[in-house]
C-alpha cells in the first residue's frame, strides 16, 4: 500500500517562498499523476498543481506563474516550489496520487479530487502579512 507524505510547510512572510516535498513509499507512482490540493480554514480543498505521466504540468490560476510543480520519479518524489507567497496561501497541503493513469493527463482529470485515490496528511503553509 501507497503512503504518501510531505513536508516543508511552516511560517513565511508575505512575498517569501517554500518547497514542500512529498515522498511516496510502498510502491513506485512512475505510472501515476501527482497533484498538490490545499484547504484553507472555512474553505473546501481545492487543485492547487498537478505533473502527470510525461512531466506534463498543471496549475490552478491563482497560483500560475508562482508556483511550480516537477517530479522526480527515481525519488519516487514530487515537489511544489512556491515563490512570491500571498496571505490567501496559507491552507493545509495535500500531495496526492492517481491510480495507474494514462501518459498524458487533462486539466478536468488533474484538477478533480476524485482523480485521486491516495493522500498525504497535509502541511501546514501560513503566509503572513
């Protein structure tokens, strides 16, 4: 069984930048897409990235041209670099992980939580101002 977790979240203030990371263990997700979610207080949990089969990569508006996601597959590893970091940022991030997909991936498929069949247990991210 897949287990994913991250880490890198913490404190940083507004205009800062982050990376998490999260690796996986159990198996190897060569064959599967990774996406980044995050929930903040109140809110429901939304598609922040997602990288599928061929590197191909995906990001949610509000976070394009800020962040970036890449995945290194002989880590088994996927990571989230966030630059210019804003107060509306700071939510819980979740990594997460397809079933075996196929090579090229869709923004309706990358940015559906349904797509997703494992998930870390989050971190912490809080932007101040």
């Amino acid at each position: 069984q897949v287990q994913l977790v991250e880490s890198g979240g913490g404190l940083v203030p507004a205009g800062g930048s982050l990376t998490l990371s999260c690796a996986a263990s159990g198996r190897s997700l060569r064959d599967h897409a990774r996406g980044w979610f995050r929930q903040a207080p109140g809110k429901d949990r939304e598609f922040v990235a997602g990288i599928d089969r061929s590197g191909g990569t995906f990001y949610a508006d509000s976070v394009k041209g800020r962040f970036t996601v890449s995945r290194d597959n002989a880590k088994n590893a996927v990571s989230l670099l966030m630059n210019n970091l804003k107060p509306d940022d700071t939510a819980v991030y979740y990594c997460a992980a397809t079933p075996r997909t196929a090579f090229f991936a869709t923004m309706n498929y990358m940015s559906a939580q349904k797509s997703y069949d494992t998930w870390g247990p989050g971190t912490q991210v809080t932007v101040s101002s």
